[in-house]
C-alpha cells in the first residue's frame, strides 16, 4: 500500500471515530455513509437522501447560560 493509500484508510477511520462520539442513535446507522460522501462527493445526493428518510426522535440537550436544556429552549 501507497502512504497516500494507507494515509486515505487512516483517514476515513478515523473520520468514523470522530464521528461516532455525536451521541446520537438516531444517526449512528448512517455515521459510515455520512464518512463516506465527505471522502467522495458524488455520494452525498444518497446521503441526503438516506437522512431525509430519517425520523429523529432523540431529544438534545445544549448547555444554554450554564444550565442544561433542552436545545429547542435555547
């Protein structure tokens, strides 16, 4: 394998690691997906598209003035 090669696997994985910390179920499934279409963007269309057909009812919470909340509060 090529550095540029082993750079780009290096790479993706750790995108995928990264990505992985959100914290959110409703888009864990499509963390490989999201990774990939940032790498190769004619996939993004699919991506949307994936996502879009998502229902997410995962409620956030953001720290708004040091207190937690709901993000919606903020």
């Amino acid at each position: 394998m090529t550095r540029a090669g082993a750079a780009q696997v290096a790479a993706g994985k750790v995108m995928g690691e990264a990505c992985g910390v959100v914290g959110n179920r409703d888009i864990e499934p499509f963390i490989p997906v999201l990774v990939s279409s940032i790498a190769r963007p004619a996939e993004v269309p699919d991506c949307v598209h994936k996502l879009s057909a998502t229902t997410f009812v995962q409620a956030r919470a953001a720290l708004c003035g040091g207190q937690r909340a709901v993000a919606q509060e903020c």
